[in-house]
C-alpha cells in the first residue's frame, strides 16, 4: 500500500471556532447537542491540543460561498439570520425554515464559517499536511437551497479551493451514513474530482445505489443495516484503497461523519469508534495532503468520542484505556435530550474507545465492493497521465 506519512513533518493542525459553543439549531433538532465545542475541550483536557495545532475558523464571504453557491440564495440566508425569518416563497425556494433545516440565530454565520474552515484547510495543506476540519462536512448542501441539515456545502468549497490551487486529482471518501449526494453532484462532470460514499443502503436521502457512478468519476458502496467494523474494514481494504491506488490523489478529503455509530440514533449501522479510526489510519497514508471534515452525528457522547480519537489517530498518539479525571468531568456534564440521554452507560464517561463492533463479512458487503472495482472508471486517465 503506498503511503505518505513520511513527508508531513509538520503537526497535523485542527481548524474550529467558538460559534459552535452555544450555537443550536433548536430546542427539539437533532443537532441541537454540543459536538465541536466538546471535541476541542476533550482533545484540550487530553492534553492533546497544544495552542500551535489549533487554528481559529474564518467566515467565509459571500464572495468566497459563490465559488458554488447563488448569489441569491447566499443573500436569502443572510437575510434570514437577520429577520429570523422568510417569506413563504423564500423558505419554499431555498428549503430554508422548512423541512428540519430551521432558520436560528446563527444560520448565515454558522454554516459560512465551516465553509471558512473547509477553504482554510485546504490552503494549509497546499504543500502538504493534515488538517482535522471537525465542523465541516456538510455534505448535502445544494447550490441554491439547504438540503440534511445542510446550508451551505463545505465539502465542494475546500475542493474546489484545492482544485483553484492546482491540487489535482482529489479523492474525496465519505463515510456519513447518509450519501454524499451534494459533493457527487457537483463534481459530476469533473474527473478531478472522485468520490466514494460509503452510506447505509435506503436511508435518507435514498440516493446512491451502487449502479450511480456519476459518469464514471464516483462510487458508491451502500451497505445494509447492522454494518460492522470488520465490513468497513474490508471495504477499505478492498475497494476504497484499489480505487486510490489507481487514482494516485494528490489529496484526500475524509467526511468523517459518525452517525454509522452504534449509539448514534440517526441510522441502523453498528460501527464502533474504533472501526472509524482504524479507516482514517489507513485513508490518511493514501496522499500527501489529507483533510479530515466532521459530518453527521447526533449522540454529544459519541460524537465526542468518536472525533476526539480522530484527532489523536492523525497525531499517532495512544488512546487511554481509562480517561483522566478531567475529561471524564467533561463528560459528564454533556446534556442530551434523547431517551438515550437520560440513563447513560458508564463508559461513555469514563472511556474513549468503544468495545469493538466486528463480524462477519455479509456477500452483500463483498458484492459492493466487486462492483465498484468492475466498473470502469477515468482514474486510470490520471495514471497514465
């Protein structure tokens, strides 16, 4: 397996922003939980996040949102933070206030400033690194309306600010439970751009099936209910890097979302962190500039975990078996409205790796990755290139 890690000297460094401390979508959303904010204060009691690995996110500008975004709808939603409201046909157009996608106090600002942080990474790592972007991944985002949760898509805006630097080809890898329909589409017609979505099969927004291949610079892995650590560690091993093998990416883009978690409420797979972590081992060695986005998630607890270990697997330190006293102190005062929330197990405080989630390898695993490695592609025109 070809690797990369020997040309990154430099400390991998993590992108975030005090918007996202008290900034919620709502009383009943289900993103209405602390998750970054969480993550930098567990890295920090950690001891795992010294002030010259951290780098505060901008606000991206209007300018900056339109590279994808209309105009006019980039307008729509600033407007819409400042009347904290919209016209019906506003709301209709843009899907904004509509559809679990609310207008709050924060809904231009918070969106456009993880748009900041994915354009950022991608000038950080221009001559190579690692940057952990944990409020990116904002897969969904349409070019003229909200869509998942999603206002603005900050995944297409770091890629395309990688592209505007002359970083080709990318392979983006999406580990969401939910497909990366936004990012796909939008690189449709651009071979500079390969995308692979590995997302439970008929869950929202029911795209992505396996024959999707979006003219041949996509793949999609969809993988049935109860989808264990050993079947991501196969489809990694047997699909995802074939695929980067053949495309020989000058960067990778990782949307890390978490909801394929066990704990999580959001979706029916049963990965444990663990099974995250060992993916991003392996995914952060397959090209020398590699930017790791946040993404879905809605346990406090779990995403907690999860994205912490994240940072710690990029930065190739140990996880504790038991944690200190400060992070499990941290923990301890997460507040989660989900039933879940109201009895929590006792590791979720007190540990950060979950109890493995392995299995056996389903043929309904095995035949998505056949497919996708069947298929014919255009990464091979970048190789011969």
């Amino acid at each position: 397996m070809m690797t990369h890690t020997d040309a990154m000297p430099r400390p991998p460094l993590l992108i975030a922003n005090e918007i996202y401390r008290k900034s919620r979508y709502g009383t009943t959303h289900p993103l209405s939980i602390p998750r970054v904010s969480t993550v930098v204060d567990l890295c920090r009691a950690l001891d795992w996040l010294p002030d010259a690995q951290y780098v505060d996110s901008p606000m991206a500008t209007p300018e900056q949102l339109a590279r994808f975004h209309d105009p006019a709808y980039v307008a729509a939603l600033k407007r819409a933070e400042e009347d904290q409201d919209a016209p019906a046909d506003v709301k209709a157009r843009h899907n904004i206030g509509i559809n679990n996608n609310p207008i709050y106090t924060e809904v231009f600002r918070r969106p456009a400033t993880a748009c900041g942080g994915s354009i950022l990474a991608a000038d950080l790592v221009k001559d190579g690194g690692i940057v952990h972007h944990p409020p990116g991944g904002t897969h969904h985002g349409r070019p003229d309306r909200a869509s998942g949760f999603c206002y603005f898509n900050d995944p297409v805006l770091g890629l395309l600010r990688l592209l505007d630097l002359g970083v080709a080809p990318v392979l983006y890898v999406d580990l969401d439970a939910h497909h990366g329909d936004g990012v796909q589409d939008a690189f449709h017609d651009d071979d500079r751009v390969f995308t692979i979505s590995i997302h439970e099969a008929n869950r929202w927004p029911r795209t992505g099936p396996v024959e999707d291949r979006a003219g041949g610079a996509a793949r999609n892995l969809p993988v049935p209910r109860g989808f264990n650590d050993s079947e991501l560690d196969y489809l990694i091993e047997h699909a995802v890097v074939p695929l980067a093998e053949r495309l020989m990416p000058a960067a990778i883009m990782i949307q890390c979302g978490c909801d394929g978690l066990e704990d999580d409420p959001q979706a029916r797979l049963s990965l444990s962190n663990r099974g995250y972590w060992q993916a991003v081992s392996v995914l952060k060695g397959l090209a020398p500039r590699v930017i790791v986005l946040g993404g879905g998630g809605y346990n406090p607890w779990a995403v907690a975990r999860c994205w912490s270990g994240v940072w710690a697997t990029l930065n190739g330190r140990p996880i504790p078996e038991v944690l200190p006293a400060p992070a499990e102190s941290l923990l301890r005062e997460l507040w989660w409205a989900h039933r879940r929330g109201r009895n929590p197990p006792e590791h979720w405080f007190t540990t950060l790796a979950d109890a493995p989630k392995t299995g056996a390898v389903r043929e309904e695993v095995r035949s998505v990755a056949r497919a996708v490695l069947d298929a014919p592609d255009r990464a091979r025109r970048w190789a011969a290139e």
